[in-house]
C-alpha cells in the first residue's frame, strides 16, 4: 500500500468512530466508544485495507456496513493490535465458518501473523472471563502461516 493508501484508510477508520459516537452506537462487542478510539479504528481500517491490498480482495470501508464481521472479500474478519505479542481476539458471537486474520504493527508497518478459521480458536483454553470484554485469547504460536492461506484471487 502507498502512504497515501494507508492514510485515506486510516481517515476512513477515524469517520467511523466519528460517525459511531454521533450515532450513539457501540463497539460491536459492547465497548462503550469515546472520541479516544480514533486511533484504534484508524488502525483496524489500516488492518483491514492491508489485508484486502494482500489479496486483491474488496474491502467494505463503509462505516453502516453490515454487522456480519465480515471486513474483508466475502469471508474474512480482520483483527488489529499495536501489541507484537498480542493474540488474535474472537468473540462467541463470531461466525464460525469465518476465517480470521491477526495483523499487527503501527500505520505504516503492518504485518499479517497468522491466521485461523474462527471455529477453531473458539477453545475453552483460550477464554478469558478476567477482562472487560470476555473473548477467546488466541495466542499466535496456534495461528496458521499466512503462506498456508489460500484465497481465490479474483478475476479481472
């Protein structure tokens, strides 16, 4: 992605908490938004156009889009952290015929770390209930290699 790519994405990430908090909604898995989740749905838009940028794929950048946790083509959920060791998130209300990919990194040096069809990290070794949000900790030492993914690439 070119710095200009990254930046609209991040823009696009920004307008959405934006129009979010206008709209009075919350995070989909409950977390009351604020004006300082900017930077995280900035990121997370970063993640996700990097993703679809990978693999050619479509990426729905809307921010009434459907709830399906779909961010990315017609099957992919993308998750986002700054932290290097951080796990991949899942959700109970997550598909579990959804595959999903843990990005990590700041807005100009992301990296794809691995991934995971959402039904097989839905384990109970991985719940936490310690945390605001209860969600399944996937530690990235279980994600799949990014090179054993293997998407259709669209035709032209």
């Amino acid at each position: 992605m070119t710095p200009e790519q990254i930046d609209l994405a991040y823009e696009i990430g920004t307008n959405r908490n934006k129009k979010h908090l206008a709209w009075g909604t919350s995070h989909r898995y409950g977390k009351v938004r604020s004006e300082d989740d900017e930077d995280t749905d900035g990121l997370a838009a970063v993640a996700e156009a990097f993703v679809a940028d990978m693999f050619g794929l479509s990426w729905n950048m809307s921010s009434d889009r459907p709830d399906d946790g779909v961010d990315v083509g017609d099957c992919i959920g993308v998750r986002h952290t700054q932290r290097t060791n951080g796990c991949l998130l899942l959700h109970k209300p997550d598909a579990d015929d959804l595959l999903h990919i843990l990005v990590i990194g700041e807005k100009y040096s992301m990296k794809a770390v691995g991934w995971l069809r959402t039904g097989d990290g839905k384990k109970p070794e991985y719940w936490r209930a310690s945390v605001p949000r209860p969600a399944y900790f996937v530690p990235q030492h279980v994600l799949r290699p990014m090179k054993e993914l293997k998407l259709p690439r669209p035709t032209q």
